[in-house]
C-alpha cells in the first residue's frame, strides 16, 4: 500500500482570460492538478500553451488585460485568489520562491547581486544588513557561485548567464519557501550549465524538503528530476501522471508524439517524427479536442466535443477519446 501524501498545492478549474482588443484570448481554460509536499511536478507543453500563465496565475501575478475569471489555488490550506494585498506580499518570496524565466531582465542593473538577495531577506525577515549579508555569502556559495564573498559586490552584467540563474535561484529560496516554481530554469543555458541548475535545484528540494514545480518545454529536465507530469495543450491539462507512467506508457496522442520527438541515442533516424501544424490561433481556439487538427487519430467526434477525463489509475489520466 502506498504512502498517503500530504497535498501543499492544489489548482482547481484555474481560468485566466486575457481581454483584448481582438478578442478573448483564453489562455488557461479549466487547468487542475496538485502538487504533494516534497515532490517536484513538471508541467510541460509547447511555447504558448499556457504553462507560464498558470505559474503567474498561482502567484496571482497576472496584470491587465489579462485577469483570473474563475478556480481556486489551495496553497497550504488557504486560497491564493481570496488573500488581501498585504497577506499575499507574505507569501511571495517567503513561502512560495519564483525563478523567473529570463534572469537578465528580471535582475536590477543597478545593484549588487548580492545587495539584491539581501532585500528579499530583509522583506520578511528582521535582521540587520550584516546578518543578511553572512546568510546572502551563505546561499551564494550554495548554489555554486565561486568565491562568494567577491561576487556579493559584482553587478548583473559581470556575471553569466549561468551566474545569473544562480543567483536567482540564490534569491528564490533565500527565505526556505514551501515551493519553488521553476519558469524555465534552463533556457539559453548550454547543456553543461543545465545539467548544474537541474542538479542544484534537485539537491535544495532534497534538502529541504521542498516542492517544486519546473515550468519546460524540453522533456529531457522532465525526465532528469520531475515526480509527476502534467501535459499541456492549448490552455488545457491533456494528461496527467507520475513521470514513470508518462514516459514508459503515455496516452494521450499529444504526449506519444512528443516524446517521438526527441532524440535517442539507441534509436538513431534520418530525420525525427515532427507534429504537424502550429498551436491553435487563442483567439479562436478550436471546437471539441484542441488538438484535433494535428492529430493523426481524431475523428469527426473529436471536433465536436470536450474530449471525457479518462483514469488509467489513480495518479494517471487522460482527455481524450481514442484511449480504449
């Protein structure tokens, strides 16, 4: 019998629209999943189906004209979306830590690193900027920056791209949050440098007990460090399940061709299987199954209707019609 595990994050029926002049853009329709105490989720997905959105939304981080119509985030034991200004600045950077996708622009040029590290430290905790300091040193060298105490007075633009992410992680985790949301940890890395992010942030999970969720496009981080997987398409969660039963025996048609593409070393082709077609234009997403017309399988039925929630176990599932 399997352990029970205790559920920190729980998203139910999550929908942020985005208002435009053009239209609706619905770029997170109906998201749900959870996420236990000391796991790491991996939501994955190509580049425009939603997987940053549903990150800002739990932060609640999402500005005009984009707005969150409708779900509840369960963090904890209490509602994300119903938490006063001052309540929710509480649990930004101290039980809840983000590192953003693009460090070069979400670091400030005009201060220290460490200085930066130093004020998330000091927004929610009393302490003097010496103590801060001692702790910044600290997570600096934890994460990898070599010769910590230096680095503490280098500016942004000293560092590299991999220093960067460091440091963000430095400041993410700065105040021993309950969860860690990852948006993109190792894009523009090179594969070296990935392989330490990945590897820095599965031992700070492992340390402290922490949860994780990694926001990718790239299989390869998935299958590196992830518990379970959440797929997505086109503003929705197509399926959803341990790592092991994603990989080893997906079934959603949207998952099997992504893992079809990507490369391996013991299956070596001329040219990889490609998904034919784009993502749906959001501002006029299709009737039925969103992924109908790019799948090989669908049928008259799938362009009509919601595909149904099929359970293939207890921590596995799938939305779609063609799974027997």
């Amino acid at each position: 019998m399997s352990e029970e595990k205790e559920i920190l994050l729980e998203v139910k029926n999550l929908k942020t629209w985005f208002h435009t002049s053009g239209g609706t853009v619905k770029a997170v329709d109906g998201v749900s999943f959870t996420l236990n105490k000391g796991e790491i989720l991996g939501i994955v997905g190509e580049s425009g189906c939603g997987k940053s959105v549903t990150a800002y939304s739990i932060m609640k981080l999402i500005d005009s004209p984009g707005k969150i119509e409708n779900g509840e985030i369960i963090f904890d034991g209490r509602d994300i979306l119903k938490l006063r200004d001052k309540e929710l600045r509480s649990v930004r950077g101290k039980d809840i830590g983000m590192i953003f996708q693009d460090p070069s622009a979400f670091l400030n040029p005009v201060f220290t690193c460490g200085n930066q590290i130093d004020e998330a430290i000091l927004a929610h905790r009393k302490m003097s900027r010496k103590e801060a300091k001692e702790i910044t040193i600290g997570l600096m060298d934890k994460v990898g920056i070599a010769d910590a105490a230096y680095r503490y007075n280098d500016y942004p633009h000293r560092l590299s791209g991999g220093q960067k992410q460091r440091i963000m992680i430095a400041m993410a985790i700065a105040n021993s949050p309950k969860l860690l949301i990852a948006d993109e940890p190792t894009t523009a890395l090179d594969v070296t440098v990935q392989a330490q992010i990945l590897y820095i942030i599965k031992k700070l999970q492992q340390e402290n007990n922490m949860s994780v969720m990694i926001i990718t496009h790239d299989m390869g981080v998935i299958a590196e460090i992830c518990d379970r997987v959440a797929v997505m398409y086109a503003s929705e969660i197509v399926e959803y399940g341990t790592a092991e039963e994603i990989f080893s025996s997906p079934k959603h048609p949207y998952t099997i061709a992504l893992l079809e593409s990507i490369p391996r070393l013991d299956n070596v082709r001329e040219r990889l299987p490609v998904i034919e077609g784009d993502l749906p234009d959001p501002l006029h997403i299709p009737a039925g199954c969103h992924f109908a017309p790019r799948c090989k399988l669908a049928d008259k039925n799938c362009t009509l209707s919601s595909p149904p929630k099929v359970e293939i176990s207890e921590s596995h599932y799938a939305n779609c019609f063609k799974i027997n």
